[in-house]
C-alpha cells in the first residue's frame, strides 16, 4: 500500500510526533516515577493525551523550520 505523495506533510507530521511523544514521555515518567507495575499503562494514557498537541505543533513548526534551515545552510 502506498500513499500519494501529497500526504506526505500530514504523514511527516504524525510519525515524528509519535515518535518522540513516546520517547519523551518514557524518559519523563522513568525519571519522575520510576518504572512500577502501572508504567505501561500511564505511559500509554500519557502518550494518547499529548499526541494530538505534538501532532499539531509539528504540523504548524515544520514548514517554518524547514524554511530556515534552508537559508542558514548552503
């Protein structure tokens, strides 16, 4: 299955928000509680509450950030 290249913004956004959403929240809850019975599953809750707003940030900061990086490199 292939998906056409106009998603591919959308797609960007959505995979690395998941990505670094699940990351991060790991690393915050193992620092600030420690891995316990219960982790998989607040770790789970955590990454379903705060994936939409990293989506949307991703989705609204990528394009800026591409623009810059393409003027600050050659």
């Amino acid at each position: 299955m292939r998906i056409p290249v106009r998603y591919a913004p959308i797609l960007f956004s959505a995979l690395l928000s998941a990505i670094m959403v699940c990351i991060v929240s790991a690393f915050v809850l193992v620092i600030s509680q420690g891995i316990h019975s219960g982790f998989a599953t607040q770790w789970v809750k955590s990454c379903m509450t705060t994936w939409p707003i990293a989506f949307a940030a991703v989705a609204i900061v990528a394009p800026l950030v591409k623009r810059i990086v393409g003027r600050i490199t050659a």
